[in-house]
C-alpha cells in the first residue's frame, strides 16, 4: 500500500468502533446514575435490624427494632448488624451486575 494512503473502508470501521464505545460509555454512565438512585434493603434476626442500601454501595439506612437493644447482648446486636450490612451489601452487588452485565458483554475485546 502506498504511503500515507489510507483505505476508507478502516477509516469508517474505526470510526463505527469509537461511536459505539461512546455509545457504551454514555449507556454505563446512565445505569451508575440509576444505580446510585436504586435501593435494595436487607433484613437480619427476623427483622429486628433492617439495612437499606444503594445500587452503587452506598448505606442509606439501618433501622435495629427497639426491642433488641433491651436484650442487653451486645454482641448478638452487632453480629445482627454485620449480617444485615454484608447481605445488603450482596444485595447491592447482585443489583449492579444485573444492571451492568449486559453492558460489559457488549465490548468489544
């Protein structure tokens, strides 16, 4: 091929590439901000510690029902507290690659 010349049919494939990813990038960037708007909320000890989440990972809320403080068993309301935050957090996770994953298998690597 002779130089400097540049064949318009890979100009235009490039050019089909970058706009898709462009596309992709605005479509990732729209499902965060959804993400970060969606909430899941996760509930521990049959609902005595309740814990509200973000898609993006973010804790909005934790609720403990009054009665379990009167238990006087500190370590059973933290171990409550760590269960309904680590399952809210699962929770979270599960949401963003359900809002994700269609996204990330359309690159294309």
């Amino acid at each position: 091929m002779a130089k400097g010349f540049k064949n318009p049919k890979l100009m235009g494939g490039k050019n089909d590439m970058m706009s898709q990813l462009q596309k992709m990038q605005e479509q990732i960037q729209l499902a965060q901000d959804q993400l970060a708007e969606e909430t899941v909320t996760y509930t521990a000890g049959g609902g005595v510690v309740k814990v509200v989440m973000t898609g993006d990972q973010r804790c909005k809320s934790i609720e403990i029902d009054p009665e379990l403080l009167k238990e006087d068993d500190i370590a059973l309301v933290q171990d409550m507290i760590l269960a309904a935050v680590n399952g809210a957090l699962d929770a979270s996770r599960d949401l963003a690659s359900e809002r994700m994953g269609p996204l990330a298998g359309g690159l294309p690597f």
